[in-house]
C-alpha cells in the first residue's frame, strides 16, 4: 500500500442492453428422426429460426418451413421470451430424450408437449440441479447428455450461443451447452463482455460426424 493513494475498483462490464431473449425453438420430423434448432443464421436458412435480444417479447413463434421431407412439429416447438432483467442468471436447461434411432433435443419450459419440457429460466440464482420432463411415449431422458448451465448476466454484455448439429446414418442430435457429460459434443456457448466470432464445437466420436450445414453461433446482446 503506498499512503496517500486511492484504489479504483474494477467497473463492472454492462448487462445485455436489450431486456428480452427471444428464444424460439423449432423442432422437425423427417426420416432422420427428429431436429431441434434455435438459431436464425444456420446456412441451411429453411429450418431457422426467430431467435432474437429486443426490448419487446415475441409471442409469435417463427420458425423456418423446413425441406427435404422435414416438417415442423408444432407440439415440440415454442417460443419463450425470457426477461433478462428479472435476475443476474439465465439457467438454461438442456434435455435430451433417446428414442431406439432417435434423439430429440429440447430447451424450453412451454412446449406443448409437456412431458419434454425443461427448467430453463431467469434467476438471482444459479440453478445447480437439472430439470426436465420425463418424456413419453417410448422416449426416455439421455443423462450423458442433459445438463444445465447458468450464465452470469450481470457483468456480461453478450449471450454467445453455439449450436452444434451431429449427424449419423440420417440422424441428427443438436447440442447448445458446454458442460454435458458427454464432452465430446459439448458446444462453446458463453456469457462474455465480447462477442465471439468463430463457432466452437466438439469433434463428436463413435460415427458421428459435425455437420457445418446445420451448426452455427450467434453473439447475442450489443
């Protein structure tokens, strides 16, 4: 310590300036079982979606058409406008249901198919413990491969998500989180003072393979 001088705290970065994370979750059905995305900005632009930082709330879900045999599924898809000034943290929630030749990704609490829905939400607190629906109908929960993930809101100006889509044998499994189990296909998604500019995902392994078509990132926030 030197006598007479005067220590400058650290300022805090600033939140997201918008108030509301539009969160729009697509999901379709095709021969590959089915396909879960959450990003306006995929190169495979029929299956995007609404995804969006405002300061108003959507309440209309927006999602791409699909193509080459892909439907929406509107009992699996929703959109949820959460109010990032509600708490410091965005717990997001990310369930994977398995189905013999199937993997069915979901992260939204308002689906109406509720026995898929998930925990998802804006807190003072961090989540520590996972929730989601118990599935249905012959589909079960993939521990290996659900996880949750709090964002710290409070000193961070950008929501970076990165979804990362696998494929094999026409199948598709779609991961947004960092932290599963299953490391080796966990994403880069963050909460940061900068936005990212590359897409971060894992390698995949046992015959899967990422697919760049239908994996993108999105630097939310400004």
């Amino acid at each position: 310590m030197t006598l007479g001088s005067t220590a400058v705290a650290e300022q805090p970065g600033a939140r997201p300036a918008e108030r509301y994370l539009n969160l729009h979750q697509c999901v379709y059905v095709g021969s590959g079982g089915h396909y879960t995305n959450v990003l306006p900005n995929t190169a495979n632009a029929a299956f995007n979606t609404g995804t969006n930082v405002s300061s108003t709330p959507d309440t209309v879900l927006s999602c791409g058409p699909g193509d080459g045999g892909w439907r929406p599924t509107p009992a699996n898809s929703a959109v949820r406008a959460f109010d990032l000034t509600a708490g410091r943290y965005l717990n997001v929630h990310q369930c994977v249901y398995f189905s013999p030749g199937q993997h069915y990704t979901a992260v939204l609490p308002n689906t109406p198919n509720v026995n898929f829905n998930t925990g998802t939400n804006v807190s003072n607190t961090a989540d520590t413990k996972l929730n989601c629906g118990p599935g249905g109908g012959g589909w079960r929960l993939l521990l290996a491969n659900s996880v949750v993930e709090s964002f710290d809101l409070a000193d961070n100006r950008y929501l970076n998500l990165h979804q990362c889509v696998w494929t094999s044998s026409g199948q598709y499994y779609m991961g947004l989180l960092p932290n599963s189990p299953n490391g080796n296909f966990n994403t880069g998604t963050n909460a940061s003072r900068t936005a990212d500019s590359a897409l971060n995902c894992r390698s995949g392994g046992d015959g899967w393979a990422l697919d760049g078509v239908n994996s993108a990132y999105r630097p939310l926030g400004s």
